[in-house]
C-alpha cells in the first residue's frame, strides 16, 4: 500500500511509520517474523529484534517486468539490507526456463 491507499481507509499516517507501528505490535504480539516489502527491510531491522524474520515478496531480478509488485529490489539488494527469507515466484515460474532463472539467480547471490 501507498500513502494514498493507506489515507482511502482511514490511516493518515505515512507508509513507513504505519510499517514500523505494525511490526512493533506483532513483535510484542509475540510473532517471530514478519512479511514485509524489500523495501522496509533497511528500516525495520535496527528497530526489531535480531531473531526476527523478515520474509519478503516482491523480488524481481530486472529481466522481467515488476507486474503487480510496486516496490521491489533484486535479490543480492534485499539480502544485503537484511532479508531473512526471499520471495521469488514469477522470476522463476514464468521464465521460459524456470531453472535456468533459479539458478542465475542463486548464483547472483554467490
């Protein structure tokens, strides 16, 4: 969600402090991970505990168009700003070689 979606339900707030605001609560809630875009990952690591995983959606690799995802980064970007655990369905299931793309990707990592 954008700051515009989040002002239509009533959340006047922007993204990144309603991100922090939630991730605050499910931390205290007693949740171990959180799914989050690649692009909160930087901001949410300083301010959450250590064992805390993030899992996060929204990768893409630049040779694909970011179809529904709004706010991504590659794989080697969110690992670097701290990913616990990457998303990556149609980089790969939509490839014309659906294993060629994961291990190029895999190797991107490397």
């Amino acid at each position: 969600m954008d700051s515009a979606a989040l002002s239509e339900i009533g959340c006047d707030t922007k993204v990144d402090k309603q991100v922090e605001c939630l991730a605050q609560l499910a931390v205290q809630a007693g949740l171990r991970g959180l799914v989050c875009s690649p692009l909160e990952i930087t901001a949410l690591r300083p301010l959450l505990p250590e064992k805390i995983q993030l899992v996060t959606p929204g990768i893409r690799t630049g040779a694909e168009k970011a179809d529904d995802q709004k706010r991504t980064l590659s794989p080697k970007e969110a690992m670097k700003a701290g990913a616990s655990w990457l998303v990556i369905g149609r980089p790969i299931y939509a490839a014309e070689n659906p294993r060629a793309a994961a291990e190029k990707i895999l190797a991107s990592l490397m």
